[in-house]
C-alpha cells in the first residue's frame, strides 16, 4: 500500500516561507492569491494488505518522526 502524509503549521503558527511565496506570487503580477501556507508531503510504501495496521503504522510513524506536532499538523492518505 502507498500512504500519503500531508504536514503543515497548524494555522495560528506564522508561515515565513507562505509569506515569502505569497510576496513572490505578488511580485508575478498575481494579486487575487493570498493567505498563502507551504507544507510537506511524504510518501512512502508499506508491505501490507491490513488497511487498519498500515493508518496504525503511519500515525505511530508520523507522531514519533514526520511531524512536530505542538506546531505542526498532519493528515494520512492511504492508497
């Protein structure tokens, strides 16, 4: 199976690289973008069939290594 983590600051951290894309986006001319926030994805293959142990790996995976979470938050795709 492939999961998917999404990992981003949780809205009421300030985004230093969203605003510096969002500054860039502006400087191009696009001035209906705003609000701009980056994050990361990880992907990653897991040899299993048992959809409920790969979520239980990946969220153990993701809480211990991926994300920090007191300012980042995250969200697991399993395909």
């Amino acid at each position: 199976m492939k999961a998917l983590v999404y990992v981003r600051l949780k809205s009421e951290v300030l985004d230093p690289q969203g605003q510096a894309i969002e500054s860039a986006l502006k400087n191009l001319g696009q001035k209906k973008i705003s609000n701009v926030r980056q994050g990361k994805l990880i992907e990653m293959d897991i040899n299993s069939h048992n959809i409920d142990e790969v979520k239980k790996t990946v969220d153990q995976v993701t809480k211990t290594l991926l994300a920090n979470t007191v300012i980042e938050e995250y969200s697991i795709e399993i395909k």
